[in-house]
C-alpha cells in the first residue's frame, strides 16, 4: 500500500538519531492520559453515531435496515406509496445532509480516510473541531436514507477530529497531535466494528505510515478504552456473525491466488469506477453544491427501487452471500450493483465510507468464485464462505493497500486461525499485483486528483535538482583491502568518520568497514594481525554520481551505522561519499525556506 509519510525532514532528523519520538516512559505519561481519554470519546462517540444511523435509518425506511428487506415493503407512515418511497428517501436526506456540510465542513463530504491522511502529512494532524458533528450527522443522514456507504470513515473522521481538537486545547507539538489523531481513529474503528487490534493497526499502517514503539502503545491504549466501552454498551457479539470455516485441503492455495488476483483486479476496479462517476457527477451538475446531494439522490433511489439490497451499508446481504444463500448470477449482480451504488452516493456529495462498501465487493467476489469452484471441483463444495472470506479482505487490500489491517480485521470477525494461510496469501498477491497495476490507493488516489502527492513533501524540489556528484565528499577517505583489521581500525579511528570504503588496487569498491564491524573482529578473532580488510568489509547499497538525491534518499536514511553512502558507477568505481550531513544542508539550505518551515 501507498501511505502518507512524515515530513521528510522529520524522517531525515529522524533516522540520524536527531530526533525521537514519543514514548510512554518518563514524562509521556501524558500521552497515556491523553490517548485513554481520546480512546473514552472515541468509544462514546462510536455508540452515539451507530445510534444515529440506527435512528435515521428507521426514520427514512421504517425498517432497522432496508436492505435486509423483501419485495419493498411500504413505509408504515406513507402506506399509500408502497415501495416507491425508497425513490424519495436519499433525496429528502440530501436536502437535509447537503446544506449542513456545505455551510458547516465541506472537508466531511466523501468518505473522510483521505481527508484525515492529508491532516496528517500536510497539516501537522490538525482538524476543524466542528468536523467529528457535521460529519457524524451528515454520514448518518446518508446511510440512514440509502446511501451505500460505509461507517468507518466517518467513524475515521470523527475520532480524528475529537484528537486533534483535544491536542489543540492543550497546545501539544505536532508529533502528538498526529499521535492522538491515531488514537482517535483507532478508537472509533475499535468501538464500532468490535475490533481492536484492526483499530490499532489501522491507524499506524493507513494515517501514520510507521510503526514506532511510542505510537504504538498510545494507539493501543486507545483502542482498548475504547472497545471496553463499546463492548459495555453494545454487547462484545463481531458487528458481523460468520459461521465456522475450514480448509480441507492444500489443493485449494492455488485457487486463494487465482483469487487474490481477481480481488486486486477488482479493487482497482473499484477505485477507478469511484472516481469515474465523480468526475462524470462533477461535468453533469451546475447546480449550487448543496443541492446536489438531493438532485443525485433521485438516481440513487431509482438504483434502490431495482436493488433495494444496495440500501445503507449492507451487512444482511454480506452475510447471506457469505453464507452460499445466492446464485452466482445475483453474486454478480449485488457485487457490480454495490460498485455503482456505493460510487454513486460518494459522487452526488454523500458522506460515508468505502472500507464496508470494499469487504461486501469482496464477499460477492469470493463467493462467486467459491460457487464456480464448486461446480467444476465437487470436493469444494460447500466452501463458498472461506472463498467469500477471503475475498473480503482481498478486496480490501488491493483498494487500499493496507494488507497488515485487512489480515488483522479478518481474523477478528472470525476468531478462526484456520483460515489465516490462505487468506494471508490472497492478501499478500492482492496487494503486490495492486501495487503493480496503480500508484494509488482509493485513499490517496482522492487527494491526487486535488493536487496533493503524499509523498511529495518541502525539500523534494531541492533533492530531485541536485546531482550526488555534486555534493559527495571526493577527498581519498577509502582504505586499501590489503591491510589488516587492526591498521584498518586505526585509520578508521583517526579518520573520525563512522565508516569507511574499502577499495581494491584498481580502485574498485569492495565493501565498506564501520566501527561496529571492526569492533567485533577484533573482540573475537585471535588471528586479527592477519585477517585482511577485504574479508570483513560488508556490501553497501551504493549511490551513482549521475543520480540525482531524491533517488538516493531512502537508502542514505537508512544508513545509520555508517552515516552515508559509498559513490560508485556501474563498474563499482569509487568517486566519493554521500554524507547524511551532505543531504541535511541541501534540505536546510536557502533553496529549501519551504523545508525550514515545515513542521
């Protein structure tokens, strides 16, 4: 998966040491405080937003939930319109959800995960407070009226928001404002779909990219607090009930493969179809924004009328199809009708998220393919669940590249490690091929289309027009591979350098030595009088002098121990040193004002 990245100059200052992070030791005790109480408001609002779409549900069908329905029973308060009600329902919720948004926070509209990623890389982790309301009412009012959309982005943003406003009351620097935004994620997704360790894993994998130990242990005790209150108040039952399934046999991990792929295919299917209506929404409206929810609406209630099962978010219907209760032909049906319905309510400015929308595609697509498995295998039979399973969190993956999530929220709903090989093998393949197949995610994909590269942070204009030959350290600081570990150590030593390259006679680059290396030889080998140079010197990752420094930046900030790169062309000939120091001054130079400001 693609994910947002910290600042680079934070990861540079970062990975040198220069900067730590935050820790739960010592005087972080009040990042603990701070994420069990985000955790507590994350849990509380979790319970009150569910409760809104319970509410707003009956409200506007009559029904806990429509699309679990049949044959489109009326409205007990309009009997005389029969099931043409549902046609009307998402307009009348658009011309309620519309305005709010419009006036209040725009940044609610959509499915939230994207908005809440930009906070994030670009903003410190700073969100509007009036967000986690509008967004809780809006998202609620669309799901409640129809819309086939999911509750975790809202639940996203919401809990983000709540972290964000509380770090922001107490004036907290940037890395724990990002780090209660995390809480606050991992927190609503715990509490609402009774899954913690998902929560935690979520937040650390899509919104913080990075999984440091400080991060860790605030985002669990969030998660925590908040599923001990969810679980108080909504009962410790999986938001989904799946019954028991097996493998019986490893003849069928190819078929988990064949699987993956199609879920990949199917993901990025997904994301481009997303995006496709929206923008086919955008060319067709010339209305004011805050009546388009209501103007769309009529087409989504006519997609309803056809497929009242596309109402809400659709948990009954992802149950059935996981239980083997459809034909392959309807599979197909409900798994393209959710694709348009779900691209729909995003596209006319409706406010939910796409994660539920992605496992209900994924549970058709695996069924299906468990039922046609079934026919040409009779010993599959009966295995459409592990297939539809599977096929749920594949699906998941290859949309949002998050594969440690979706292996973690799958296990969760289960409870059942028997299932875990296969479906850690369709998720890996699902999230390579997506990875081959887009740059994007149908998070990151969002913020693309407005401008905004995740990965393109203050400094990376500096890095890509600055050449390594042109900061490199040329002075002869390279050890012949001909001397001894103890004269290698000495002249490491009065060299003052961490590392040193290690060349052969003709000058080619043999490998590099550090302190750490030569320490070790000369602790416990008795023979360090004689053991040459060439024998311990380690193979470094090495930067071309043509290249440029974006190219060479990765690998530089992950070269702690030695404090930079050896500089060697294809023939491994040695033209000098890549400092770690060499790349700070050219993101901290006058050409780089935007990576001094950044935060």
């Amino acid at each position: 998966m693609t994910a947002p990245q910290v600042p680079l100059r934070r990861r540079f200052l970062t990975g040198t040491g220069m900067l730590t992070r935050p820790r739960l030791g010592g005087t972080s005790y009040q990042l603990a405080i701070m994420a069990v109480i985000v955790g507590a408001g994350a849990g509380l609002a979790s319970v009150a937003f569910r409760w809104l779409i319970t509410t707003a549900t009956q409200i506007f069908s009559g029904t806990a939930d429509y699309s679990a329905t049949q044959d489109h029973p009326a409205h007990p308060w309009l009997p005389w319109a029969g099931g043409l009600f549902v046609v009307l329902a998402p307009v009348v919720g658009g011309l309620l959800y519309g305005p709010l948004v419009q006036r209040f926070a725009p940044e609610a509209r959509g499915h939230g995960v994207p908005e809440v990623m930009y906070a994030v890389s670009q903003h410190g982790g700073r969100i509007k407070g009036r967000v986690a309301v509008v967004k809780a009412l809006a998202s609620a009012i669309c799901i409640g009226s129809g819309g086939s959309v999911g509750r975790e982005g809202p639940i996203v943003q919401i809990g983000s928001a709540l972290g964000s406003w509380l770090a922001s009351v107490f004036r907290m620097p940037e890395s724990r404002v990002k780090a209660l935004v995390a809480c606050g994620a991992a927190g609503g997704i715990a509490a609402t779909f009774n899954a913690p360790i998902a929560g935690v894993f979520f937040a650390l994998e899509l919104l913080l990219a990075d999984f440091a130990a400080g991060y860790f242990g605030a985002v669990a005790l969030s998660a925590v607090t908040a599923s001990v209150i969810g679980r108080a108040l909504l009962g410790n039952d999986p938001f989904l009930q799946l019954p028991p399934f097996t493998i019986t046999s490893a003849a069928e991990y190819p078929l988990f493969i064949l699987l993956g792929l199609l879920a990949a295919v199917t993901g990025i299917g997904f994301t481009r179809i997303l995006y496709k209506i929206e923008d086919v929404c955008d060319w067709a409206w010339r209305g004011p924004a805050w009546l388009r929810p209501a103007a769309g609406g009529l087409l989504l209630g006519l997609l309803l009328l056809v497929l009242p099962q596309m109402y809400g978010v659709g948990y009954p219907v992802l149950q059935a199809g996981v239980a083997g209760s459809y034909t392959i032909g309807f599979l197909v049906v409900l798994l393209l009708g959710k694709i348009i319905a779900t691209s729909l309510t995003i596209g006319i400015g409706g406010s939910g998220g796409v994660f539920a929308p992605s496992l209900f595609i994924g549970a058709m697509l695996g069924a299906a393919f468990g039922e046609i498995a079934g026919m040409l295998n009779p010993d599959l039979q009966g295995q459409v669940g592990a297939f539809a399973l599977v096929g749920m969190g594949a699906v998941f993956a290859g949309a949002a590249r998050a594969p440690i999530t979706a292996v973690i929220i799958m296990f969760e709903l289960t409870g059942q490690y028997s299932i875990i090989l296969p479906l850690m093998l369709a998720i890996v393949v699902a999230t390579g091929v997506s990875k081959v197949l887009s740059p994007d995610t149908i998070y990151t994909l969002k913020l693309r289309r407005r401008g905004v590269d995740l990965h393109r942070h203050p400094g990376t204009d500096a890095l890509r027009s600055t050449l390594v030959s042109s900061v490199m350290d040329t002075s002869d600081r390279s050890l012949p591979d001909t001397l001894t570990v103890a004269e290698g150590a000495r002249l490491l030593l009065a060299s003052g350098h961490p590392a040193l390259p290690v060349i052969d006679s003709s000058g080619r680059l043999g490998g590099i030595v550090t302190v750490h290396i030569l320490s070790e030889v000369l602790s416990n080998d008795e023979d360090k009088d004689r053991v040459r140079l060439a024998a311990v010197a380690e193979v470094p990752v090495t930067a071309r002098p043509a290249a440029n420094l974006e190219s060479a930046l990765d690998a530089v900030l992950e070269s702690s121990a030695s404090g930079g790169l050896p500089v060697a062309d294809a023939d491994g000939m040695m033209h000098g040193w890549l400092s770690q120091e060499a790349v700070l001054r050219i993101l901290s130079g006058p050409g780089s004002a935007q990576a001094q400001a950044a935060p």
